[in-house]
C-alpha cells in the first residue's frame, strides 16, 4: 500500500514542478514594473517604477492613452496572482519532498 501512495505523491510531485514552471514563465512575459501618477499643475503623467539591482528605477512615459494604463493595470494584478499561486506551490513542493524522502523503499 505504501508503494501506491507514494507514487501518487511523485506523480503530484511532478504536477506541481510542472505548475511552478509554468507560473514563473507567465510572470516573465508580464511587462516589468508597475506605473506611478504624478500629478503636476493639475496634468497626469505617468512613470514606470521598476527595480534595477535593488534600487528603484523610474522611467518617464509621460501622457499615455487609457488601454496601455489599463494594461499595466491588468499585468500588476496578474503579477499578484502568480506569485501568490507560485508561493502556494512552492509550499507544496517542499511538503511533497519532505513527504517523499521517508526511510522505507518506495
């Protein structure tokens, strides 16, 4: 019975491997940073904040159309998704290794 088992836990295993690849790839196609409003004299202008080597990074895109705001808008909100779908995964991961990695032949 033990044998059953843990192969479904491999199985799983290779599952969530599979998932965690797949999340980290859809956050790279995602476009970096995020946008910040500065209002100026009453006028909007709009920079993309993104981080370079650990420093903050803040580029000037000035007046921008409404669909690629909502763009960003979108991507921040997938970004959010995928990491926190991406953390959940790597828990599992770690409890599925640990699971596995009992004394007994599989």
């Amino acid at each position: 019975m033990r044998g059953v088992i843990k192969g479904a836990l491999a199985e799983e295993l290779n599952n969530s491997l599979r998932m965690k690849k797949g999340y980290e790839s859809a956050i790279k196609k995602l476009p970096k940073g995020c946008l910040s409003i500065k209002k100026i004299k009453g006028h909007e202008y709009y920079y993309l904040v993104s981080r370079d080597e650990g420093r903050l990074k803040y580029v000037y895109k000035g007046q921008m159309p409404k669909d690629q705001i909502q763009k960003y808008k979108e991507a921040k909100e997938y970004r959010a998704k995928y990491r926190k779908l991406l953390s959940q995964v790597k828990k599992q991961i770690k409890y599925l290794r640990s699971s596995l990695r009992g004394k007994e032949a599989i």
